[in-house]
C-alpha cells in the first residue's frame, strides 16, 4: 500500500432512540456520550467513547457486542449518539484504524498503540465534534529487509 488522503464526510448525530435514522450503509461510525436539550432540539457532545466501522452502519450499531459496555460509560442525564461517515469497503480498516490512533477512544480495544498502514491522511468533513479535522498518521510497523 502506497501512502493516501480520505475525505471523511459526518451528517449530524443519531441518539438512541433515533437509531433507524442512522444509514444502512458502509462506513466509519463513532460512539459518543451526549445530552439533549428538548426546548432547543439541540445535541451536545461530551466525550468520543468508540469508532467502528461496518458494512451496515445502521445494524452493526443496533447489534453490538459492546453495546452495554458502552452504556455503562454514561453519566447520569446523558445518553448515546452516533455519527456516520460513509466509506467505502476497501479503505474502511484503513480509515477506522486511522481514526482510532489518533484519537484513542476509551472503549476501542485494537489500533490504540500501533498503526499498520502506509501514511494516511484523513480530512473529515461536516459535524466533527470530539474529531480533528485534519490528521495524518504513519505506519508503526517495522519493516523488515531480507
């Protein structure tokens, strides 16, 4: 693999209870602790928990095995919400790996410490609250010559 940028488009953020609204498409899909405010309709954003990525954005949040981890992490009052970024299939390992590492979520288990691609950068676009809007990070593997 050759070194390669990403534009990494977010549309909003789905709470819980809006999970339907969440599309059922590839992508990356970051989990956060948030609050809602009823009066004004708005979300607030407290802490990035976990990143994945999934075939079916939509039914991998819905079924998954760290669902009640994650709402173990939420403080009295708050509550999940979601964000999509669509991604292609091919370059989604890729991309979640990059956001992980830079980002080091508490609740992500793998690419915490170590980065095996070719240098990427990741422009994300949209709703980036908790994300920086621009990274690049570079392979941690060692590569070996014979």
């Amino acid at each position: 693999m050759d070194e390669m940028a990403f534009n990494v488009v977010f549309d909003g953020y789905w709470r819980e209870e809006r999970i339907d609204g969440i599309p059922s498409s590839s992508g990356i899909y970051c989990v956060y602790e948030c609050s809602y405010n009823c009066a004004e309709k708005t979300v607030s954003i407290h802490r990035l928990l976990y990143i994945g990525e999934a075939d079916n954005v939509r039914e991998r949040i819905k079924n998954h095995e760290k669902r009640e981890l994650w709402k173990r992490h939420i403080r009295y009052g708050n509550e999940l919400c979601f964000s999509f970024g669509g991604m292609k299939a091919e370059y989604r390992k890729r991309v979640e790996a990059a956001f992980i590492f830079k980002h080091r979520p508490p609740l992500n288990d793998e690419y915490m410490d170590s980065f095996p691609f070719d240098a990427t950068t990741i422009n994300v676009i949209g709703e980036t609250e908790k994300l920086h809007s621009k990274f690049t990070v570079w392979t941690t593997a060692r590569k070996q010559y014979f």
